[in-house]
C-alpha cells in the first residue's frame, strides 16, 4: 500500500499527530516506504520523523505556505500524490487536516473517512474503524474507489520509534492553477496562557458539581498538580462559569488524552461523545450511580470539594508539580 | 444576496443505538429524529444574512421523506423555500455533496451556510467537499461573520484560539455554536409552514465512495475500579494511576 502522509511543523519538530499518522502509515503499508508532504518547514523539522520511520518527504518551501489556505494546500497535496502514485493520503482530524482532506478527496477521486480510530490492510485495502453516533456505534468503513483519504483523531494512535530510516527529502513546487480561489488567513488569535484541551495530554474537567466559578480553582489546581488542561462540562459554559473553547463533547470539542479527569460531571452522552476514547478516564462524583462511573476506570465517589485538594496534595506528592 | 442553507435529520443524541438487521445500520424503530443542532445556526446566520443584505434563502436536505420535518423547521424559523433531495438510503457523503454541489450549479447562490458538523457520523466532510466541487472558498467552523459587498471575513476556530479568514463571494462557510443563537420559530409560523411547497428533486446519480461492512456497539474495556472518598481510597487511586495505568 503506498501512503502519503500529510504532516506538520512544529517547534524542532512535528505536531504529535504528525508522528501518530506515520505511525499509523507505516504499520499498514506492510513494508512499503511511507512518504510525506509538508509545507514551509525546514529539513531538520522533517528529519525528526526518520525514528518514526518516514521513509522520505517532499517539502514545499515558503511562508505562504504554513497559512491554512485549503484550496491551495489541498490542490498541492492532490499534485503530490499524483505525481508520486499513492493510493492512500492520510491526515490528523485537527481543524488542518479536516479542512484540507475533503478538497483531497474530491480532487483524487477517492473515498474520504475521517475521524478514524483504527486502520487496517485488507490484503491491499485499507479498512477503517471509525465511531459514529457520539461514539454510541462503530463503523468498519473501506473506499470503494482505487483511492483513499483519511484523517485520524488525534491521540489514538500512539506515535512508535522504530529504527532510524535513511529519510531522504526533496523540494515540490507545486502548480496552482491561476483559478483556484481560496480563503486566506489575515490573523491569529491564540488564547493566550492556556494549555487547550484539544492538544493537551491529560485534561481535569469540572461540571456543575462544582457549584460556581469561584470554586474552579479546585479543578485548576488539580490540573496544575498533573500538567493538565482545563476543560468544562456545557452546563457550566452555558451558565458562562467557563469560557466555550474549554467545553468538552458533542458540541464543543473532541479530545482523546492519555488521561481525563471528569468532577462533579454526571455524564451525559453528548459529553461522553467528546471523551470517550480517552486512554484513562478518572470520575470525581457524589453520586455513585452517575453515568460518568460506566466510562470510568477509576472513580471516586465523594464530594469535589473535599475530594479535589486531597487528590491535587497526593498527586503532587507524586509528579512534584 | 441569495443563500442556500444545508441542514440535516439526525437521531437525537439521547436515543438509544442499536444495530439493525443488515449489519451496517441502525435500528430506526422507535429512534427520535431531529434537526442537527449545528444545523440551527446555519438556518439563522442565513437569515441574518438575508437580514443584512436582501436576497432569499433556500433550505436544502437529502434525505428521506420524513427529512421533510427538518425543512418545515427551517421554513417556520423563516427560509423562503424548502428542498428535498430525495435519499430514502442515507447516502455517502459523496453523494450529499454532489447533490448540494449540483443543485448550486443550477440555483447559483452567493453563500451557502453549513453546519460544522453533522452529529451522526461527525463527520465533516461536506461543507469543504462542496466548496472543491464549486470550485470556491470555504471557512469552518465560524464563530464570527461579517459580509461587505463581495468581501467576507469571518473567525474560524482552531485548536488553541481563533483565526481571522477572509474570503470573497461566492463563498461557503460553516457555523459554529456562538455565530447566532438560533431563534425559535413562532407558533403561528409553524402553522403556515405546514402547507408551504417543498420542491423535491432526485439524489445525484454519481456513486458512493465509500462503503460501510460492518457496524458495532463499542464494548466497555474499563477497568471500573471505584472507591470511596476515605483518604486511603484517594491515596489508592494515585498509587494505581501512578504504577497500573502509568499516566503519573
Ligand atoms: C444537542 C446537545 C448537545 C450537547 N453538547 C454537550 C457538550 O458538548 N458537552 C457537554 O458536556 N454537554 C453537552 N450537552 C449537555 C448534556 O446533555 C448535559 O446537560 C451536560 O453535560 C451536563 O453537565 P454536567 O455534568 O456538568 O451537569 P449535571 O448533569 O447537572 O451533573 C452534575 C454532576 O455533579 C455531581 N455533583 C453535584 N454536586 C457534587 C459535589 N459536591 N461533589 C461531587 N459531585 C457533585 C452530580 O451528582 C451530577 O452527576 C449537550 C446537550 C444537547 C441536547
Ligand atoms: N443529508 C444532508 N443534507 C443536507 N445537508 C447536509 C446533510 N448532511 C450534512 N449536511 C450539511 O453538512 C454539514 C456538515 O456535515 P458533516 O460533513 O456530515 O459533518 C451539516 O451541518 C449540514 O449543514
């Protein structure tokens, strides 16, 4: 199977989820080399996927370039791929990839499946796992065209080292069409000393258990004693005890960290719909027949507000944070 | 300004799943039906915009006859014109947004709205799918919009903040929750739209891309080890996240 994966700079090196697609690619391309794209990233970015085992990567060079100008970004990914011949583009579901993959799929004529949580090679086909319905079902989906666009939810599959590829890379220059219209970005607006919970790797969330804004320094303060981001139940960012990008579920965001700490939230399934995939769930509520308890692994059943500084006091005991 | 609103039906979320007959879909007996919620605040932002700038807006769903509830909705809250594109199959996304691409290229509006996601198979695919097809611009998840002449600027949300897009008509965007709260049709309004036409046209012929072979209800594999609120039971619990589960 020849994969081309889509990746993204960051810092020294990629985004996390860069490193969890190549991961993925290389455990279906049964021994096919892997191939990458990126935009306006230097070589040293990209070398940092070789452990990943990233078998070579075009880099299309200039700034702007790391602006999400889908239309333009997509019509150069679908040039790559067929110039190189892939079968199958992978991407991460970030705001990125779910832009940038549909306009992918239409250009290659392929079958798009997103948010994914498996993959597979059926002798030659690529076979996806996806949830569906808040995460109430599963589908197993597959193309049934010669090609194949995915994207991948972030944090599922595991970013694994293997032996270091001899990761070759090349410039693309890809040929825009002088039609191609696009949206461009004129701005960013980051939220500024906050850690946001769609990338963060452990996420404390507090629901209306916990009464009022003014006690939301007991969930922050758990979640210093972790490393953590804050995240909220909707009750509470529809009460405006906290603002909307920290809201977790089906309508604010989806997350999947290596651990997610629910207090004071009961569990309704369009919050479980945004959570649910998470590697380790932990639930802080009084009430031991909440549903939160059916998701969780470890729950403890007690009041937040005696609970939460108990447990901040004994994990930092452990982390030293 | 002539805007084209895409919504669809979708289970509410409360409803119970189970897996039907064949395998692939859901059992619909007994399931509830519902206008997406995304999908209220493309209904809106499209009357907003008609608010702003004349012009009429048309609401669009494909799907089965009894999708028609969705677009009676949208007609009480205010479209001017209803249209089904009849898909008693539930069909790929493909298909959905070769419909809404094919049905543009005839109606030419200057602004389709979308939903940023539909909460059945969450899968945000449509609203940029049709935008390649036409050939146009598309902003997600739109949190902000403001529309001058043929010039939009809006604010899309992205992990860790907001980015400030513009884009120029004909253009497509998807709302956000927190674009416009979505109003609640009157009840004489749900009256009248009652006995207005609703046009209907056939799916696109094109075929899917995608194929479901199976679906499943997703089993539990937790450890669901819960304890009390002793100080040995909290202490417990971080020796177990510490040394079992390795998250601290
Ligand atoms: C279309 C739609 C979309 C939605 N999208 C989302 C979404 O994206 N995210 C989301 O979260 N919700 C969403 N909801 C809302 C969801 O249905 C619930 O209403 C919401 O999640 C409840 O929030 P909560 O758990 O904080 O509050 P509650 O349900 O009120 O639960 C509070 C919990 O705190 C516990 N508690 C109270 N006091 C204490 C205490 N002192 N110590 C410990 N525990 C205590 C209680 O036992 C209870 O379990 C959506 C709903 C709809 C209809
Ligand atoms: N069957 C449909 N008919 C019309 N519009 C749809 C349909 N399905 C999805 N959409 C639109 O596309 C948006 C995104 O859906 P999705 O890409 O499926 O997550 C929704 O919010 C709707 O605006």
């Amino acid at each position: 199977m020849s994969i081309l994966v889509v990746l993204e700079p960051s810092g020294d090196g990629l985004k996390r989820t860069s490193y969890e697609a190549i991961t993925a690619a290389v455990s279906c391309a049964a021994g096919a080399p892997v191939q990458g794209i990126i935009f306006d990233a230097t070589e040293s970015q990209v070398s940092s996927a070789s452990i990943y085992g990233l078998s070579s990567c075009m880099i299309v060079h200039g700034p702007e370039w790391n602006q999400l100008q889908s239309s333009f970004i997509a019509s150069a990914v679908a040039e790559a791929a067929t110039s190189i011949d892939v079968t199958t583009v992978i991407f991460a579901a970030n705001a990125y990839g779910k832009s940038i993959a549909p306009r992918v799929a239409v250009r290659l004529s392929a079958g798009l499946i997103t948010d994914c949580v498996e993959l597979q090679n059926n002798a030659g086909t690529l076979a996806a796992v996806r949830p569906v319905y808040s995460g109430k079902a599963r589908v197993s989906v597959h193309s049934v065209t010669a090609k194949t666009v995915v994207t991948l939810r972030p944090n599922v599959f595991t970013a694994k080292q293997t032996v270091a590829t001899s990761l070759s890379t090349s410039a693309f220059t890809p040929s825009i069409a002088s039609d191609v219209r696009t949206a461009s970005v004129t701005g960013h607006i980051i939220n500024e000393g906050t850690l946001d919970v769609s990338e963060a790797d452990i996420i404390v969330s507090g629901g209306r258990g916990l009464k009022g804004p003014e006690h939301f320094h007991l969930v922050e303060n758990l979640a210093k004693s972790l490393g953590a981001a804050v995240g909220a139940s909707r009750a509470v960012v529809d009460a405006g005890w906290r603002p909307h990008r920290e809201q977790v579920g089906q309508t604010g965001k989806t997350v999947s960290p290596t651990m997610y700490v629910a207090c004071g939230i009961s569990g309704a399934v369009q919050h479980l719909a945004g959570m649910s995939t998470s590697k380790i769930i932990v639930a802080v509520n009084k009430d031991k027949d909440a549903p939160i308890f059916t998701v969780a692994d470890y729950g403890i059943v007690g009041d937040v507000f005696e609970v939460l500084p108990k447990l901040a006091t004994a994990i930092s005991t452990v982390t030293g944070k | 300004m002539n805007i084209l609103v895409c919504i669809s039906q979708v289970p509410d979320t409360t409803t119970k799943i189970s897996v039907g007959p064949d395998g692939t879909t859901i059992n619909s007996t007994g399931v509830k039906y519902i206008l997406n919620p995304y999908d209220e605040f493309a209904i809106e932002t499209g009357l907003r915009m008609k608010g702003q700038h004349g012009g009429t807006v048309t609401t669009i769903t494909i799907g089965p006859e009894t999708a028609k509830e969705v677009l009676r909705t949208a007609l009480a809250m205010g479209s001017d014109t209803a249209v089904l594109v009849k898909d008693p199959s539930r069909s790929d996304s493909f298909v959905v947004a070769s419909s809404i691409a094919e049905y543009a290229q005839e109606s030419k509006p200057d602004l389709i709205v979308f939903g940023r996601q539909s909460i059945d198979f969450d899968s945000f695919q449509i609203p940029p799918m049709v935008a390649e097809m036409l050939g146009w611009p598309d902003i997600a998840t739109v949190s902000s919009l403001n529309i001058d002449g043929t010039d939009v600027t809006a604010e899309s949300d992205v992990e860790g903040g907001k980015l400030q897009m513009s884009a120029s008509l004909p253009c497509v965007i998807s709302a956000q929750k927190g674009l416009y709260d979505p109003r609640y049709p009157k009840l004489p309004d749900i009256m009248k739209a009652k006995s207005k036409p609703i046009e209907e046209r056939a799916l696109s012929t094109v075929s899917p891309r995608t194929a479901i072979t199976a679906m499943s209800l997703p089993e539990s594999k937790r450890l669901n080890t819960i304890v009390g609120d002793s100080d040995a039971d909290i202490n417990e619990i971080v020796r177990l996240l510490h040394e079992q589960a390795k998250v601290i």
